[in-house]
C-alpha cells in the first residue's frame, strides 16, 4: 500500500505505517534496526508527531511514537536501507557510513541536552543519514520500481494465461470426442456414459497423484485447480433439493449408470468427499460445459449425447457451438500470451540495464578510490 509522506501529514504516514508488517518495509529485516532503537531508549529520546499550523490543514492531538516500541521500529524501517547482500563491497559501505552518521547526530544531540524532537525533524535527519541524494540511488531505485511494477503485472498475467490455457485444454478434449464421432457418424456421449474430463491422463501426468499436488506455495496446477472448482460447483447443484430441472437431469443420469436417483446422490456426495482429500472423480462434458466457472461462462440446453443425423445434423450443431465457445478463448489466450511475453521482455531488460549500471558504478568507484 502507499503511505502517505510524512511531510504532509504526520497522522496519514503513521497510519499508514500501523497498517503494514514491520518485514513488508524495507528497512524491516535490517540488522541495525534494534541497534538504533536501542540507542534512542538508552539517550531517552522523545519523537513526538505535533500539529503545525503553518504546514497541515487540520489539528491532531499530540503523539509520542517512542512510547510505542513497534511504531517505532516501524517509523525507522520506512527509511532505513535492507541489508546489503555484498558484505563489504561499495554499496553496503555506503550504508553503513549512513548509520554511522545518524548515531552521531543522536549521541551530538542527547550530549547537548536536546532529546525531545517532532516527528518531522527526527526524520529529516533520518532521512538525510540513511537515504542521501546520490545519483546511484536515483538510478537504482527507479529501476527496482520499475522491476516492481512489470513484475506484478507478469504475476497477474501468468496466472491469466495459466486459468485459459487450462480451459482451453479441457475444450480440446470435449472438441476431440466429437470429431471421432463425427468421423463414423456415431453418437458423441457428453455425460456420464461419456469421456472423464477430470482424467490425469488427458493432461500428461503419469498419476493422479502427480496431478492433484500441490507445489511449494500450497498452490494446485491451473488445470486440476479450474477442473476441481468446475466438479465441486457442479456435483453441489445437482444435489440441490426441490428443483424440477435438477430432478430430471439426476434422474437421467442415474440411468445412464444403472442405478436409482437416491443411490446416485449418494454417489455425488461421496465424490464431492472425495473432492476434499483430492481423490479421483468423474467429470462430464456436459459438467464441464455447462458450469459458470470458467471464463466462457455456463453454456445452456446440453444434452447427454449428440447422434449424427443426416438432415439438421445434432452432432454437427453441437461441434459448431462448442468450436464457436473455445475460437475466442483461444484468441484472447493468444492475446494474453504476447501480453506476457512482453512484459516478461521488460522485466528482463531491466534487470540487464541495473545490472550493467552497478558493475559500471563499481568499475568508476574503484578509479575515483585508486586516484586519491
């Protein structure tokens, strides 16, 4: 989130700063940041946020942000640096020479009596310690923010492309049925008789297992994610009680298995179970169709299965309405796609530029030091 400055309104910045993680700032992870709190405790420094009349537009009460340990650490982790990742390189003597620079100006101060100081003119001193105008920090830190940016937005779109591709996939299947009955003028099934939707195999994994797992950050795959939100929505609507619409379908295929209406919803209330612990179940084309969970939508009057007919084709009819469902999908996955692929060109470039930047910054640091 953004935080307002501190300049402009003490109340806002600190606000804002309540509202974040003390490890989501910059300067949270620090290795100096209990050293320096410690220091403003042990000189018993006073920071307290006041009200300027000459600066903000409406009066606040009075607070002291040093009686609140973790606003503290907070206010200075806005402003201090993360820890350098090159332990004694230019970058991280550069950090340290600006702590330094501010325990100075602390000690220099409690030395001369003055421990009480506003809000604004402790970090004014903070900000100029830890964060001096160098050209070097201009640079860099436009271009992490612009690495920031093309990485949030490659974030969204990969996972954009991943849900498309994933129902992109799925139609495939459903449009490969179809043409092998097309082929022999045979009757495509669409339900319970039909293709499982849900079978690993149909997505290159060797198992289920393999297709239900979930990677590092307890996420599933696009495919078993969208298939297994499809399977739920659908098996929980057909055990919706009192619809006349519903009754018909699970009374249809109750037959198409041979069993009674009763001991099918049993059936559908087990594999929802097993849905929970990630067990195999069996989902339709006509399921997978005919849910609102997927970025073409619910497609309406499915039938169970489609015959080839030599006058007013079904089975043609239905192809072409399934060919015209998955046309714009794939054509916004290709939009999508280029999307990504540019941003991903972006991001790369940026990460080129700052570092060809620091080995530059580097190689004229060490002439300007072997010249003194």
């Amino acid at each position: 989130m953004e935080i307002s400055s501190y300049k402009k309104d003490p109340q806002l910045f600190l606000s804002g700063l309540d509202s974040v993680e003390l490890d989501k700032l910059q300067g949270g992870g620090s290795s100096e940041l209990q050293k320096l709190v410690k220091l403003l405790q042990e000189k018993k420094i006073i920071i307290t946020a006041t009200y300027d009349k000459k600066i903000d537009s409406n009066p606040f009460a009075d607070k002291v942000v040093t009686e609140n340990e973790m606003l503290l650490k907070k206010v200075l982790a806005y402003f201090m640096p993360a820890d350098s990742k090159n332990p004694g390189g230019q970058y991280d003597l550069q950090i340290k020479a600006g702590f330094e620079q501010l325990h100075k100006l602390i000690n220099e101060a409690a030395a001369a009596g003055k421990t009480k100081f506003t809000l604004r003119e402790f970090l004014a001193a903070t900000h100029f310690s830890l964060t001096p105008d160098r050209i070097d920090d201009d640079v860099i830190g436009a271009m992490l923010d612009a690495m920031g940016s093309h990485s949030s937005k490659r974030d969204t779109l990969k996972h954009e492309v991943g849900k498309l591709t994933a129902e992109l996939r799925s139609y495939s299947i459903i449009q490969t049925e179809i043409s092998t009955a097309q082929q022999h003028n045979g009757t495509v099934e669409v339900g319970r008789k039909g293709a499982n939707i849900f079978d690993y195999q149909h997505y290159g994994y060797n198992s289920h297992e393999a297709f239900a797992k979930k990677d590092a950050n307890g996420q599933y795959n696009p495919q078993y994610q969208l298939l297994k939100e499809i399977a739920v929505e659908r098996k929980e609507a057909m055990l919706v009680s009192g619809n006349g619409d519903i009754d018909k379908i699970v009374d249809y295929e109750a037959s198409e298995l041979g069993i009674t209406s009763e001991q099918y919803r049993a059936k559908l209330r087990n594999e929802l179970s097993d849905l929970k612990s990630d067990k195999p179940v069996f989902l339709s084309a006509r399921d997978f169709l005919t849910s609102p969970k997927k970025d073409t939508g619910a497609l309406s009057n499915v039938h169970h299965s489609y015959k080839y007919e030599k006058d007013n084709n079904p089975l043609s009819n239905f192809a072409t309405t399934v060919g015209d469902r998955a046309k714009p999908l794939n054509d916004k996955l290709g939009q999508k796609t280029t999307e990504l692929n540019d941003i991903s060109s972006r991001y790369n470039s940026v990460i080129e530029a700052l570092n060809r930047f620091i080995q530059k910054y580097e190689s004229v640091m060490q002439q300007i030091l072997q010249a003194i």
